[in-house]
C-alpha cells in the first residue's frame, strides 16, 4: 500500500524541486524525480498525475508565499526606504525557505508563462515589478533616495543582486537570510566605499 500523508507528498515535492533546479523542467522526467526519491516511478502517479503538477504546485506555493509576505510589508504603511529594507528581508527569507523553487522560477519562468497552466507567473512577474518600481519611486519623491537615481535600472540591480544569491545560498549557513540581508542592504544603501571625511 502507498502512503499518500501530507508528510509524505511535501517529500516528493522537495526531491522533485532538487531534481528539478539541477536538471531543468524539460530534462527531469518522472523517472529521474523517482529514482530520486527512491521509488517506482508508477507509484509517484499516486501522488501526482504529471510532472507539470509538482511544477505548478512548488511554483505556486513559492510564490503565494511570497506575496503574503510582500503584501504585508506593503500594506504596513512603512516609509519608502523601511519598506525597501522589509521586501529585501523577506525575499531573503524566501530563498531560504524556497532556494530550489527560486532557482526553478529564474530558469524557467520565461519558458514556461506561455503555458497556460502556468500564466500565474507573468502576472506575478508584473506585480513584483510595479511593487519594488513604485517604492522606488515613492523614494525618489519622498527625497530619501537621490533624485537622480534611475529607478528601472536600480530596481533591475537590487532584483537580480538580490535573487541570484539563490544560486549560491545553503539553507543552515554561516549567516542567516536577515543577516544576509542587513549586508546586502547596507551595500545598496551606503556603499562599500568609505566616504572621504
């Protein structure tokens, strides 16, 4: 008899996550994420009826997490750099929890948001970018960042300087997501230069 817990299917999603990030989506075969997790691959189709469905269920959890999250830090009334500081923190978080559905997402996403199954992730793409554009802007307005600042390119920097740490970041390092991004923060926000007195 296969068991078909809770425990037991997250288990699956995480070895088909791992698969996954390393493999890319169209080379993992329902085989390979298996054979990963030690099983028959028809007995995986207990669990799950495709590979399209684990996919669509560790992007979707990813990202309705994150955007409960990112909703909350956005409906918290923050000034523009407090509220910079709490997005960058809690994507941090969310590598933490999420490192391979992160990975996942930046290889895959262009690919796959001419999937119908998987138009969630244009939409969220457009969210994202007009959540971190407007507190941008809402900063330079404000004058707590440089008028000058180009915004679009700024957000495309912190963007990607953000989560592309992904690719290296090990859930139990050294230094904890808030750690990393107090550093990071302070890169973005002071510099690594010291300023002439």
């Amino acid at each position: 008899m296969v068991s078909r817990s809770p425990q037991r299917r997250e288990e699956l999603l995480a070895t088909a996550g791992e698969v996954f990030a390393a493999q890319g989506y169209d080379a993992t075969t329902v085989r390979k994420i298996a054979d990963a997790a030690g099983m028959l691959a028809g007995s995986l189709y207990y669990h799950f009826d495709s590979k399209e469905s684990m996919l669509d269920e560790i992007l979707s959890t990813f990202l309705n997490e994150l955007w409960a999250r990112y909703d909350a830090v956005l409906a918290a009334g923050l000034g523009p750099r407090e509220t910079l500081e709490a997005l960058v923190t809690e994507s941090f978080r969310e590598i933490d929890q999420h490192r391979d559905a992160v990975a996942i997402y930046q290889r895959e996403s262009k690919h796959l948001a001419d999937h119908p199954r998987f138009g969630y992730l244009a939409e969220s793409q457009r969210k994202f970018e007009k959540a971190w554009l407007g507190t941008l802007e809402r900063g330079v307005a404000a004058g707590t960042f440089r008028a000058d600042l180009d915004v679009r390119l700024t957000y495309r920097f912190v963007r990607d300087t953000v989560w592309v740490a992904a690719s290296w970041y090990r859930p139990g390092g050294h230094h904890s997501p808030e750690e990393i991004a107090h550093q990071y923060l302070s890169m973005v926000l002071e510099g690594i230069a010291v300023r002439p007195q």
